[in-house]
C-alpha cells in the first residue's frame, strides 16, 4: 500500500497522521510542540512525531512516499522556508530541506490555513464544492482558499490572509501598522479586547479568555451578548468583502471561537444580507469543519499528493 | 487565417475588433451604443458593429471563428444572461443565444472588467505575470483577477467586484444596502460625493464632474487636494485587503479616474506602505492599462480564443 504522512505544526501540537489515497487515516500521532526548545529541538519532535504515526499505522517506512507538513506562517511554500512564526519564535527556517535529510523523503510546506482547507476541500465540509473559503476563527483569524480541488496560492504564496482584511480603518492599531483588522474583532484574542473595552471581566475563577465570555453570554449577560454581536457584525463586514471578491461556493468555519456558533454566525448573517449582492448569497452554504484535530494533517497529507503527481 | 471576434459592450460605445490568435488587432469598430434604443435596438447596432469590424478587417466572415462578448454585470457567464445592468436598463437578456441566432456563430460571455483584465495580461501591462489584479476606475470602480492567464470566476462568475469591499463600515449608504464601499471614495462619482462634502464647485463653466476637480487639485486647490488625498487613502485601504486575499504580482489601473495619477497613487501608496505586510509589497507592481480603447475587445476576443479550446 501506497501512503503519505501529513504533519501539521502548531504552537501547542504537533498532529501527524500516515494517509492513504482516497483520504484515510491509517495511523496517528499527537503530541506537545514544546516550542521553548526552539527550531531545533522542535524538528527533532517533528521526527519522532512521524516516526510514531508511522509505527501506528502499521504500513512499512517505505510505503510513505513523502511527507506535506504545515505551519503557521508567513512562509515561503516555493522555497520551503519558514520566514517568521511568532508562536514558534522561528525565523527564516529552511524546514524542507532539513526534514528532507533527516528523513530520506520528498517534503513539501504550506500553511497550516491552507492545509486546513483543503483537508475540509479534500474529504471534510467542503467536499465537491468548487470555491471553498475557509475562516480559522482561533487565537488569531487564518483564511484557506481552495479552487478547483488545489490551493490558491497567489503569486508569491501570502495569498488569502482574511484575519489581516481591514474592516475599519479607524480601528485599534495592530502591531505592524496596519488598524482595524478582522482578527481585532474575532479572533480570541478579539473578544477579549471587545470584552474589555465593555468593561467585563470573567466570573471569579474562571480564565481571562474568549470563552468565559462565550459562557456569560451563553447565560444571557448583556454586556457578553453585545461582545459577541459586534464580533459576528465586524465578521460579516469581513465576509461581505471576501464573497465581494472571491465568490465561494462555501464558508467553512473551524477553531475555538466558531463553537460559540449563533451568538456569532446570527449577527454575521444579518450583516451579510443588509451588505452583499443576492448573487453572492444564492446557493452559498455555511458549514462547519468536520474534521476536527485531524483538518491539517490531513490537509498536508493531500497536498503530498498532489505535490507528487506534480513532480 | 484563423479569427475571432471580440466586443466590448460598454453604456456609452460599443468597440467590436477582429482579433488573430497572437493578439493582433485586424480591423476595428467603434460606435455609439445608444441605449435608450433598449435591448433590441442595442442588439442590432451589436450585430452591425461586429459586421462593420469584419469588413474592416479585410477578412472573409468564415474566417471568424467565435465571438466573445463583454457586458457590465451582474451576468451569468455559465448561462450566457445579463442579470442586470443599471447603464444599458438590461434586466435578464439571454445575450449568447440571441448573438449566436443572429450571427450563425459561437458566443461567450463575460464580465467587462474581467475582459479588460483578460486583454491586459495576454499582451498588455500584466503579460507574462501570475496573478493580475486590474482595477479600472470610472464612473464606478470594477476588477478583474487573472490567475495564470486564466480569469479568476469564482463558484459562479460574480468575482473580483472591487468596487464593493467595505472600506469603512460607517461610510455612506450604498443603493443596495451596503455602506462605505470601495467605490464611493474612488469612482468619478465617489470623487464628485467627496467634492460636494468638501463644499467643492467646479469653476463657472466646468461641468460637475471629477475631472473638472482634478484640474483644480494639479492647480494647487486645497480643498480638491484633500478629496484625492481621501481617495486615494481609501484606494490604499481597499487595495491592502486586496493584497491579502488575493496576492497578486501586478495591479493595474485604467478608467477616467485614474488619470489623475499621483495626486491619487501617492496618498495609496502611503496606506498600503503603511497597513500591508513587506511580503505582499516585495516585488508587486504597479501599472497604468496599455490597451486604452481595444482593452475590453481584445480581451473578449482572448475568451473566445480560450473557450474555443475547451470545448
């Protein structure tokens, strides 16, 4: 049998599955990224992570033909070079060629929002749909887009970067000079800006994160409520724009912050009915990722795939 | 020698040209379109420009392989319908069937401000680029993406509408609902709106018009200064959305309004220079269109070229 290994690199896991063809999972391994120990050590666990999922699979070292792997960028997909991860604390890290040699196989990068969507694109929430655009709502906001069944790439591979579209331009700054954001309005990190700019705090006990708030607002605070209204408005502002231009056929949303659901998707549907155009709307579905903590490895695994049949 | 036809169907001409597969202009038409002569009338005086551009050419009409056809949207390209076109007062004309009966040939269907794209990245400004983003602004502000040669048509060929994306979400209401978008800051009537709240009037004389405000901004008006300093402040705000989604390696500018050159690309330049990531800027052009009146003809007639392939 004929497989391939998809790793997603995250600044929290380390997810690696073995993969076949059409899609399954043969083997898996998840394990803690401990970035602290920097590029180096990190590879090392990437290594180990790989060799497990492919002890788990029970399929031989040899029937791995090659490996995708996914970061969190900005990187470079064409050279295979990390440029800068700040959870990660990498810059410029060559990880194609280094894996290469410490594995003896074909490798092949993009990043981890990307891959996401075209796992979702391959066999998830957006399978045989011909535009998928896919919104990470987590720490921060990553987009994927996927056409035809194949990445869009852009001209130099910092393509659909839907978490940096400006919403508002007289929004809070974001820390390289752009303002008013997306990811300022609905990532985790968002609601909890939103939150305090409301002047709410956690009950006593409970974390200072998006989803305390999910859970005040979930309990019928006002305040909580208002937060997370004015997330799914700026979302919908966001996505007006993105139908505006990119047209999908439809909208996958993954990551911690999409599980507060309609106290979120219910303020962004009426934005986007008040905003775009009926022919953007008509037949355009809003789906949630059903592929859980397997979305980018699996995502990686196709682009594997597709990389070899390239080549 | 083997032909086709391009046509470039626009509220005020109508430029029917007689294209050979390098690009080669034959013979040309151009003629008024007259509109309130209604779909019908404006159908016939189609068919006679195409007839006339034929003649022109010195080519017999079998040569005449096909026909493309670029109309103002919302259109259906897949169907061959104008939905909707505000300038002509079309509403759900079947154009390719009715051409194709009339003309005993071939039809295809698109977008102006795709075709317009489509002519610049096959022999004009954006040859030989990967992703082209062609922005034209006129009385209102359209957009055309060009990946790999090919239009971009997303799930259902309503893409690249650059002229929606929200620039600011509080801004002046749009007809349909939406507010503060690309097109109100930008477009000959968006400078004409920025003038009126300016308290801006052309000299006695001049007409109402944007190019009447350019002329007084070249000739050191403040106030006309500041409208195209916000114009183009907003262009550089829809323009770094742009970037992020879409990433392309040129952006190209056409249309009326972007005549006004530096007094428009200096202040959008300073935006992106300021709200956009280096790796979208790193290598990015930016051009004025080269085609000037055959832009939306030649690229109607590079679509006939490509549909002809595929079929």
């Amino acid at each position: 049998m004929k497989t391939v290994i998809g790793v997603d690199l995250g600044g929290t896991n380390i997810v690696s599955a073995v993969v076949d063809e059409k899609g399954k999972v043969l083997g898996k391994d998840k394990r803690k990224t401990l970035s602290s120990k920097g590029a180096k050590g990190v590879l090392d666990r990437i290594v180990e992570s790989i060799h497990a999922a492919s002890h788990n699979s029970g399929q031989p070292w040899a029937s791995h033909l090659a490996v995708g792997i996914g970061s969190p960028g900005p990187l470079d997909p064409f050279k295979g070079v990390v440029i800068y991860t700040p959870n990660l604390g990498w810059k410029n890290v060559p990880i194609v060629a280094i894996l290469k040699k410490k594995l003896g196989k074909k490798v092949f990068l993009e990043n981890d929002a990307n891959l996401a969507a075209l796992g979702e694109s391959w066999i998830g929430a957006g399978k045989g749909e011909k535009v998928v655009l896919c919104v990470t709502l987590g720490t921060g906001v990553g987009g994927g887009l996927i056409v035809d069944g194949k990445i869009f790439q852009g001209a130099t591979g910092v393509s659909n970067h839907i978490g940096h579209i400006v919403v508002d331009p007289k929004g809070p700054p974001a820390p390289y000079g752009n303002s008013g954001i997306l990811e300022q309005y609905v990532s985790a990190t968002g609601i909890v800006r939103l939150a305090k700019l409301a002047g709410l705090k956690p009950p006593a006990g409970a974390p200072l994160e998006a989803h305390s708030f999910q859970l005040m607002a979930e309990a019928g605070n006002r305040k909580a409520l208002k937060v997370y209204e004015e997330a799914g408005r700026m979302l919908g502002v966001g996505l007006t724009t993105s139908l505006h231009l990119l047209n999908p056929s439809v909208v996958i949303f993954s990551g911690g912050v999409a599980g507060a659901g309609d106290l979120l998707l219910k303020p962004m549907m009426k934005e986007l009915q008040k905003r775009s155009f009926k022919s953007h709307l008509k037949g355009l579905k809003f789906r949630m990722a059903k592929l859980g903590d397997n979305m980018g490895a699996v995502g990686a695994a196709r682009l594997a795939w597709q990389s070899l049949k390239k080549a």
